[in-house]
C-alpha cells in the first residue's frame, strides 16, 4: 500500500494564502486519480479537489475560485494552493490516492484560519 504524507498545514489569518503538499511513495502516483479531502470537527469528510492522471480538476463549490489542485509527477507530489481563506476552511485536510480499486489515505494535516 502507498504511503502519502502531508504538509504545509498551520494557522493562518483570513484572508490569506496556504500551500499544502503531499508526497507519495510507490510508483503508480503518475496513473492514479489524486484528491484533497478535509474534515471539520463534528462534520463528515468531504471532497475538496481532485486531479485525475490526465490533469483534469474539479473541485468543491465551496472552493472554487480560490483554491487550485496541481501535481508533479517526477516528485510524485500533489499540491493544493488554497487563497482567500476562511474561517470556515478550518479542518484536518486529508490527501488521497486512487487506482482503480486501490485507495490510500494520508495522516492529515491540521488548517486553522482565525477571523
């Protein structure tokens, strides 16, 4: 099973910008759907972003407009570079790989953003 692990999380005001990065180790990152999930305390996971092998994204309204999902394939990298934040982004952001039937999860990274 893959391992992805995490980053970039902190406290931020808002308004202002955060770059998460997750690193994937394996060698079917290039082939794999990638996704950014967040979980707020006392709500269920939801998705955020997702970018499939070919590049395509979507995203969450909520998130739309101010936050971009990106990858890099030599450094089996995703990246979710969120502006304009709020304080209704505060959660546990979560990354995720997807091939085919296979799924991994990372341990989460802690986003705060005060008012």
């Amino acid at each position: 099973q893959e391992q992805l692990v995490e980053s970039g999380g902190g406290l931020v005001q808002a308004g202002g910008p955060l770059r998460l990065s997750c690193v994937a180790s394996g060698s079917i990152f290039s082939d794999a759907i990638m996704g950014w999930y967040r979980q707020a305390p006392g709500n269920q996971r939801e998705g955020v972003a997702i970018i499939t092998a070919a590049g395509r994204t979507d995203y969450a309204d909520s998130v739309k407009g101010r936050f971009t999902i990106s990858r890099d394939n030599a450094k089996n990298t995703v990246y979710l570079q969120m502006n304009s934040l709020k304080p209704d982004d505060t959660a546990v952001y979560y990354c995720k790989m997807t091939l085919g039937p296979r799924h991994s999860w990372g341990q989460g990274t802690q986003v705060t953003v005060s008012s």
